[in-house]
C-alpha cells in the first residue's frame, strides 16, 4: 500500500502525518504555536519560523514511531510548497528535501489550499469530483469548482479581507484573545445575532465575490458605541458572516450546474454556524453537503499528506530544487 509522509509548516502548526492510499490515517502529531504568539495578539512570522525549526524534526520522528515504520518504507514525502508565511514554508519544504535526498525518495511539493480542498476526500471516499468548495480560512476565502486532482477553477475569491481573518480581528476588537474564530464562536452562542445592525459586503452582487473589510469596519464602530454587550456583537457579526458566505455560495452553484457535492474546507469550516448553515443550503439546492470532521478543518499535515497521495497516484513528483512561494493561488 503506498506511504506518503506529509509535513506542514506554513503558518502555526507543525505537523507531520503518515497517509496511505487508501485513506489510513497511520500517525499524525502536531504543534500548535499559540502560546507563543498570544502576547502579540497575532502570527509573528520569526517566532514561528523558529518554532516550526525546534518543532519539526521530533514530530517526524514521533509520527513514524507511531505508525512503526521507517523512512525507507515511505513511498514520497510531501511538503507545503506554500502558500504561506515564508520562514515556516522553508523549514517544512527543505527538511521534506533533505528527507528525500537522504531516504532515496520521490518530493512532492504540495499547495497548502490543494490540501484543504481535497482533505474532505480523505474522510469522504464517496466525494466525486467535480464539487463546488467553499475554502474558508485565515488567509484565503475563495469558492472552487474542483474538477479533479491539479484542476481547480477559481469561481471567486475575497476582494479584501479572508473569512477567519474577520473572525480574529473581531475577537482583538472584544477581547476575546488569539486565535479569535473559535472564542467569538463561543461568544455568539450567548448573544443575539440579531441585536446589532451589521452590514453584508457585496450581498445581492453578481459576481460571487467575497468583501469583510467594511463588516469589520462596522464591527469596531459597533464595538465603540458601549451600546452592546461583546455576546451580542460576536453573534451579529458571525451571523453577518454567515449570511454572506451563503449568499455568495448560492451565486456560484447556479454557475456549477454539474457540482455533485457542496464541500467546506479550511478553519472557519470548523464553525457550526457556517456549517449548518451551508447544509441547509446544499439541500435546498438538492446536493449533498461534505464537511470534514473540525481537526482536518485547520492546519494539519494528514491533508498534505493525502494531497500528496492523490498527486503521487497521478504520477505527479516535483524536482528537488523547487522553490517555496509565499504567494501561489491555486
Ligand atoms: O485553515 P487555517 O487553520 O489556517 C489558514 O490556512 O489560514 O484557518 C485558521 C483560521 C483562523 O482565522 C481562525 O480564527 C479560523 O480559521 N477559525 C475559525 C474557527 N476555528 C478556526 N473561525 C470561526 N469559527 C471557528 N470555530
Ligand atoms: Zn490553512
């Protein structure tokens, strides 16, 4: 059965996970960095880089312990290529080359969001392409139609501001603390989502495009009247968020008439609200709805792992002098 060994390092987390064709998840160890960027409210790209340097190595070696293999039973190493904080994309990117230099094996240099958008495949066998994915993180908010492995049609994507980027800087706004998507989900769940007037960013537009910048605009004079609690601003703005993401969703699939699914990938599709609310929306449009289970949502490596293992299927290897990219759309 083929092995892939996946690292991950382009924000956050590291991590490294041992993925095998056919969809076994053998070992996945990861580090989170949050201790450490929490007195700065935010990702500190040398802190991180530095961190993912210490982190790295001993999560690899953990993750083969665990699955009791050695690194020459692997089949091909797969890497984050970026996009993503740069110092972090090297650290993953050049330890996966050494690694295969050393061990005799094939690179596979993967694009973080090509692992976000097939992670749902790997807890779904039964998810066909093409679907129609939502890919909702901190850096990215783009809606693709997924024709299959390396064929991504790009039907929108943020004109400002990604998704869990709003989520952070209102958690800053409240005071909610680092990282914010999940403290002002838990905020919201004791407010009124429809207490504060919030507006929703290109709603009603044609193009399926996405705009946060002007609702986290709102957000902070919202926060600055002392008119409302942090409870019912959190929930209007997760419900404002909402409402557009669906909006916007329901644009693109009249454009994806032959979409089998309505997938959501990436941190903010570890919101229940976005969740529920998109299965309501596949319905409607009689599709099925795939979410993957909340830990693949974030930053993980068994996504980078089974992007490399759909890649490696395909015969896709890359040379070992490729380089990091910090910007590389899909
Ligand atoms: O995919 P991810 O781990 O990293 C990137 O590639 O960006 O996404 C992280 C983003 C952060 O902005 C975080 O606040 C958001 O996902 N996030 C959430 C939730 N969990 C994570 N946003 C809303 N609700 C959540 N439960
Ligand atoms: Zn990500």
């Amino acid at each position: 059965m083929m092995l892939i060994l996946g690292l991950e390092s382009s924000c956050d987390e590291t991590a490294a996970a041992l993925i095998t064709g056919d969809r076994q998840i053998l070992a996945h160890r990861l580090a989170g960095q949050e201790a450490a960027h929490r007195p700065f409210g935010g990702v500190v790209p040398e802190i991180a880089a530095r961190a993912h340097v210490e982190a790295l190595m001993p999560l690899i070696e953990g993750a083969l312990s665990d699955a009791g293999v050695s690194l020459g039973a692997v089949d091909a190493i797969a890497a984050t290529a970026g996009p993503g904080l740069i110092g972090g994309v090297m650290v993953g990117l050049v330890t996966g080359k050494a690694l295969a230099h050393a061990a005799g094996k094939p690179l596979i240099a993967v694009n973080h969001l090509e692992g976000h958008a097939l992670s749902p495949r790997l807890t779904d066998p039964a998810l066909a392409f093409p679907f129609l994915l939502l890919l909702v993180s901190g850096g990215h908010c783009q809606l693709l139609l997924v024709e299959g492995v390396g064929a991504y049609r790009r039907l929108a994507t943020t004109i400002d501001d990604a998704a869990g980027e709003a989520f952070d800087k209102t958690a800053k706004l409240l005071g909610l603390g680092f990282p914010g998507g999940p403290a002002v989900e838990q905020a919201a769940l004791a407010g009124n989502p429809y207490a504060v007037p919030l507006p929703r960013p290109l709603k009603g537009s044609a193009e399926p495009h996405f705009s946060f910048a002007g609702l986290k605009s709102a957000v902070s004079r919202a926060v600055d009247t002392g008119q409302w609690s942090a409870e019912d601003i959190a929930a209007s703005f997760q419900q404002a968020v909402v409402d557009c993401l669906l909006d916007r969703t329901a644009r693109a699939l009249d454009r994806a008439g032959d979409a089998t699914a309505l997938v959501v990938a990436g941190g903010v599709a570890a919101n229940q609200a976005v969740r529920a609310a998109l299965e309501g929306l596949a319905t409607q449009y009689g599709l099925r709805f795939v979410a993957p289970p909340l830990w693949l949502c974030t930053d993980n490596a068994a996504m980078i792992g089974w992007a490399g293992a759909e890649r490696f299927a395909a015969g896709l290897t890359d040379p070992l002098d490729i380089a990091a990219r910090p910007r590389w759309p899909l």
